[in-house]
C-alpha cells in the first residue's frame, strides 16, 4: 500500500483504535499487513503471560492480504475491512474448537457453523485474530479456567482481568488487537471492561444477534473507545433470523459527536451508590462514580442520589437461577466430562442440586418482580450511573472474591440482565494500586444509541483516552 507506517515501534501500530485504522487504511498511509503482522508479533511475545489467546487463526495473514488488495483496489468489504478482531470461545466460529472455558468439552469438535457475529465480522471485512480464553461456562468474573489456564490482567499480572470475557479483554488492553467480542450473562463484558480500562457495551436483548437465543445472555463489544464500540455495535447489530429474539436495525449515532454537552444537557441521571445488597462498593470506586455525575451534572444533566431500585435482595434469586442453569448444562455431559470442570465451578453447581421446583419458581418470581421494580424507577430516569464492581480486579488465581457469597460481588450487573436494558462499563479513574475503575451507566431499554451518546460524551468531557499499560 502506498504511503509507509508512522515512525517509532511497530508495537505504535497496536496503540491505534478501529476507529483509527479504518482512516489511515482510507488515506493508504498504512496497510492492513503491516497492522496485522504488528499484532500477531505482539501476540507471540505477550500471550504466554496472559493467556489471553487459546487460539491464533493461522488464516489472518491471508485475510489481511486480501483486505490490502481490496483498499488499493478502493472497494473495502465493509465498515471493518483489515480490523483485527478477537473472538470468545463460547462464540462459534466455524472450524474452530469451543471449549466455554472448560476441559468438560473437551476434546472439543470445531465448530460446524459462524454463530452471527462472527458471521457479521466477516462480512464487514474484519481480520479474525483468533478465540480468546474464559472461565469453565462463563459461571466466573474472573480468568480461572480449567481448559486454559489463568488469564491475567495487563495492569498488573497477578490480578484478573475479570470475567468472563477473560482473555478478550485482556487482549484489547495489552493492544492485542483494537476490538473484541464478548458475551454477557450476568456482567461477562462489563466486569472485564472494568477490570482492564476498556469500553464495554451489554446492549438491548436482541438488539446484537446470538445463538442459542437468550432473554438474559447478549454478545457485545469491547474496545478502547466509545467510538470504536459503536463502529462494531453497529456491524453487529444487523438482524440474523437464527436468533428469535433479533430486532430489527436501527443506524447508530455518530460516534464522534462535535457538541458533546448536547448529549448531556437535561438528562435525568440517577446516581446509585448503594444497593443495599451484595458485596457494598469500596470508598474509592464511590468516589470515582461521584466524581462522574458531578462532571456530568456540570456540563446540565439533573443528577440526583436515587435508592435502590431492587424491591427486595435479589442475591438468592439470581444466583438460585444461574446455579440451576449451571447444573443443568453440566449434567448433560457424563460424570467424566462433569468432574473436568473446574472444582470451584463443580462446587458452586453442585448447590443447585437440592433446590426444589418450587425454590426455582420462586427465583424467577422473583427475577420478574426486579424486572417490574426497576421499570417503573426508570419512569423518572433516563440513565443510571454506578459502580461496574464493588472493586478493583482481585487477584488472578482465585475463582470468587467470596466464596460463600460467590455472586455477592455481581450484582451491580447481572440485575440489568434480567431486565434487559442497555448498560456499559467506561473508564473513570484508576485506584491507589494503579487498577482502573469502570463506570457503568445504564439506559432505558430500547435507547441503546442514548446510552452510547451519553458514555461518548462523558468520554469526551472527562478528555482522557484510554491507554496500554506498560509490559
């Protein structure tokens, strides 16, 4: 391609967003060989002490080439042609082994089909970089996995980079490649967006197709940018009829707003510290979401202290309902296959075993009474600020902060999984130990594109732009 890349490191090429690559291919001043080749350099080095990766596509190259010829032939295939994009391993990508973090599947048969996102990567173009690494079914906020090892956080090696979008954002913080793909059950995208500095979006239910359907699990981005996030919501967010639950397209906003105050002016922002469950945030996550609204109540939004708008403890009966999840997962498989998983995960499914179908209804009675509950608070509300986690990444070796409580740390998250709003993680500071702190801002559901606009702004307002941390 005509044009040579900028001067310095090639690991400069690993800083750049999608965002960023998509102008500089536009204009020839760089090629998506050399950006590729960057990368996957960087990925050699780095990877054996993340474990962000199990699998490099040994194909990228090739699609890099391609995506050269395309841009110099000035017929790019789509919005991410020569992106380098990194996958989970719960999301399918044809030929392809997907293990869902767990040595229960394995030896894993690759995958027979795409799953729509991967689906939707291809088409637009993007450079699939390879499957990145997770916890045993997802079931962890952290990096333990029995099938492939323990990820790490780059901020600091002996802290997770949460989970279970694991070793996706891993990979995004250590510039392993600008974009990922995640998936969010109950925080997956969020917690490690958190966890590891990064943007990460849990949109609508249905608004981003996936299979097996879900009225609570969404596949969703991850990103060192607002902006970047939203070029990739947008490439995934195109209907796919293998999802039951798919809604129709909607054009995202735009992703570098001139005017960020706009977004901002006359919103109505409730700011929730506490919710009088679970595991309480710590001082320095309560000060950094504080010093949020107040940036954002200077710029005209109504910010106000709003309670907690769960009805009652939802603790038992979101984990009732995921344990039962679990287990029943796990029980499909033979008793070889179940006592592969890793024994906390085994441990904490095996709690399911003496619920009742009565405790089970009851769990998901009260899941829809949280649903009814915070739909009416959002009556008054356009948007919620609070805490991703109660905490910065703990350590990497551990499944659970507390393992009595193994999901008292979630529930600043999975609670808008269950009544299916947009919510995301972006930075807002960094602690004492130098770990960076995610603030999560949660929309009406449906306004996935206010959201986005009003996490750019802040973005914008706050003016600071995420980094990599030195490695």
């Amino acid at each position: 391609m005509v044009g040579a890349p900028p001067a310095g490191e090639p690991d400069e090429l690993c800083r750049l967003t999608a965002t960023e690559l998509i102008a500089a291919y536009a204009t020839r001043r760089l090629s998506p060989v050399d950006v590729t080749a960057s990368i996957l350099g960087r990925i050699h080095r780095l990877n054996p002490a993340l474990l962000a990766f199990y699998l490099v596509d040994d194909g990228a190259m090739a699609a890099a080439l391609a995506s050269e010829a395309r841009w110099m032939r000035g017929v790019p295939a789509g919005p991410l042609d020569g992106v380098p994009v990194s996958i989970k391993d719960s999301i399918a990508v044809a030929g392809r082994p997907m293990y869902r973090g767990s040595k229960a599947y394995a030896p894993a048969v690759p995958s027979s089909v795409d799953a729509p996102p991967t689906a939707r990567l291809r088409e637009a173009g993007a450079i699939l970089l390879g499957k990145t690494t997770m916890p045993d079914l997802g079931c962890l906020a952290s990096g333990v996995s029995s099938q492939h090892g323990t990820a790490r956080n780059p901020w600091n090696l002996a802290r997770t980079p949460g989970g279970s979008t694991s070793g996706g954002a891993a990979a995004v913080a250590a510039g392993l490649g600008p974009l990922t793909v995640g998936s969010d059950l109950g925080g997956s995208v969020r917690i490690p967006a958190a966890f590891c500095g990064l943007v990460g979006f849990k949109p609508t239910q249905g608004r981003i197709p996936h299979i097996p359907a879900s009225s609570m699990r969404s596949a969703g981005p991850l990103a060192r940018s607002v902006a970047d996030v939203m070029l990739l919501t947008a490439v995934l967010s195109q209907p796919d009829r293998r999802d039951c639950l798919s809604l129709p397209f909607s054009p995202p906003p735009d992703p570098t707003p001139e005017a960020p105050e706009e977004s901002v002016r006359g919103a109505r922002i409730g700011l929730l510290l506490e919710l009088g469950a679970g595991t309480p945030a710590g001082p320095e996550i309560r000060a950094a979401v504080e010093g949020a609204g107040r940036l954002l109540a200077a710029h005209g939004a109504k910010v106000e202290p709003v309670p907690a708008l769960f009805p009652e403890d939802p603790e038992w009966a979101i984990e009732t309902y995921f344990r039962a999840r679990a287990l029943s997962e796990l029980q499909h498989l033979p008793p070889d296959r179940q006592a592969a998983a890793h024994p906390d995960v085994q441990g904490w499914c095996g709690g399911a075993k003496g619920l009742s179908a009565a405790d089970l209804l009851e769990a998901m009675n009260g899941l829809d009474r949280l649903r009814v509950h915070v739909n009416d608070a959002f009556a008054s509300l356009d948007f919620v600020l609070s805490p991703v986690m109660p905490m910065t990444a703990y350590a990497a070796d551990i499944a659970f902060p507390d393992r009595d409580r193994a999901w008292s740390h979630l529930l600043f998250t999975a609670a808008y999984n269950q009544t299916q709003q947009p919510a995301l993680s972006v930075p807002c500071g960094f602690d004492r130990d130098g770990l960076p702190i995610g603030l999560q801002i949660i929309g009406q559901r449906f306004a996935d594109h206010a959201l986005l606009r009003l996490a750019a702004a802040f973005e914008s307002l706050r003016g600071s732009r995420a980094s990599l941390p030195v490695l």
